[in-house]
C-alpha cells in the first residue's frame, strides 16, 4: 500500500508539473517497473468502482424487492418476511391474477366450469318487459351456494359470497339443490336433486362490515392488527322449480265482500 500510494503522488506530481510548463511536452520514457506498477493500480481502482456499482445495486434492488417492517427485534423482521410472502401468494391465487398484474381472461367453458362448480349458472341479463318476480307461493327449497346452504322460498333475499361472471340484473339458476318442500311433500336428494331448480336475480355486489383480526405472541413483542370486509353478492329468490305447487286457497267470504261492495256501488250510483 505504501509503494502504491508513492506511486499515485509521483504521477500526479509530474501531471502537474508537465501542465505547468509546456516546454516539457516531449515524449518520456518511463521505465517498465513504474509503467507495470501503475498499470496494475489503475486496474485495481477500476474493478473496485466496479464491485462497489455492483454491489450498490445489487442492495437498492434488495431493498425494493423486501419491504420490512421496523421492529425491536431480528425474529420480528424475519416473521414479517414469511407473513408477507404468504399473504402475497394467497392475494394473487384468490384474485385470478398473473404474476405480471393483469386479470386473467377466462373462456366461456371455463366461466361455466367455475360457476357449475360453485353451483349456479348464469342465463343472462333481464330485459324491462320481463317481470320476474312473482307473489309468495307456498314452497321452499334448501340450496348450496359454494360452502353454505340456505333456506329459501318465492320471494327471499340472501347474501352469499361473491359470485364470479355475474353482474348486477342478471338473471342466475342455482344447481345444486338438496332438498324441496312444500305443504303436502318433501323431496330430499342424494345428495342433489337433478329436475330441480331455483331462480334468482343479481341484485347488488357489496361489502360485508369489517372484522378486526388481531393476532398476539406474548413475549415475543408481536402483535398484528388487520381489517378483513368481505365480498358479498344479494340475491332475490324468484322461482322454485322441480315440485308440485299447491294452488292457493281463496275465502268465499272475500267474494262475498266483493260482490256487496259492487252492488253498493251500482246503488248509490
């Protein structure tokens, strides 16, 4: 190092020496020691500028890769770490997403795949001259909708997990019913009756109230608080296919009241 550094200092003395007077512009013969010497420090420096570049960006890009979190302690950062990676893989497999962001494009088979498999089917959009809702009928009908079941008659409303291919006015069949009954029968499947069939239409796709998660490891100093609000889609029952429907019983006391109203009225009249 010593040897280098009286190098550097002569070098730049003569530099020097030889801008300040011109006259000294004529060649110089250094001797091939000095010249091999000097040679060999200006490789040096520049593969040190070199491995110092590299290893700067090779840190930047570290660092914008793994975002930590600060905390009091390594275990803390290294339990952040795995956290992250593990929510960011569930995010991209439950949001149908790519590695490089864009939304994945599904063929119609494989839209009708998803929703069989769910357990609806999407029949289309409802025209304005349609009028699908009907008065109550005295039927209901145990449905599976993904993992939960409902039961459900004419004319019910419910809330299930967000529903894929499916936007607001449509009209939507659920498949996957397990079990029908009325006033006079009951048809239980085994473990789905396949004739049957229950209609409903798209209302809205919202958000259910949030819920705090909150996760604690005593002594270990780690403590996590989340907010989770899912997704939900409303549905308005329509229709119950698949059984008998008993025809609905009119009191002749109400004809009666009618028929003395009208003649009251052609009376006074």
């Amino acid at each position: 190092m010593a040897q280098r550094r009286c190098i550097h200092t002569l070098s730049c003395r003569a530099l020097a020496i030889l801008a300040s007077n011109p006259a000294l512009h004529h060649p110089v013969k250094i001797p091939p020691s000095l010249s091999n010497s000097v040679e060999s420090l200006l490789i040096s420096r520049s593969s040190l500028k070199a491995t110092g570049a590299e290893t700067a960006s090779y840190h930047s890009l570290r660092a914008h890769h793994h975002h930590r979190q600060f905390s009091s302690s390594s275990r803390d950062e290294s339990e952040n770490d795995e956290e992250g990676e593990e929510t960011e893989g569930e995010y991209t497999e439950s949001e149908g997403e790519t590695e490089t962001g864009l939304k994945r494009e599904y063929s119609a088979e494989e839209k009708e795949e998803e929703a069989a498999a769910i357990g609806y089917k999407v029949v289309g959009p409802l025209q304005e001259s349609e009028r699908v809702i009907k008065p109550y009928e005295p039927v209901f009908a145990v449905v599976q909708v993904g993992s939960h079941q409902f039961k459900v008659s004419n004319g019910d409303c419910i809330f299930t997990e967000r529903l894929k291919f499916c936007d607001v006015n449509d009209k939507v069949i659920l498949n996957k019913v397990l079990l029908l009954g009325s006033c006079s029968q009951t048809i239980i499947g085994r473990p789905i009756l396949p004739d049957a069939a229950v209609h409903a239409l798209v209302e809205e796709h919202a958000l259910d109230a949030k819920v705090i998660i909150f996760k604690k490891k005593r002594r270990k100093n780690y403590r996590r608080t989340k907010g989770h609000r899912q997704e939900l889609t409303k549905l308005r029952i329509t229709d119950i296919q698949g059984i008998e429907k008993p025809e609905r019983k009119v009191n002749p006391k109400s004809k009666k009241d009618a028929v003395k109203k009208e003649e009251k009225v052609a009376v006074a009249a």
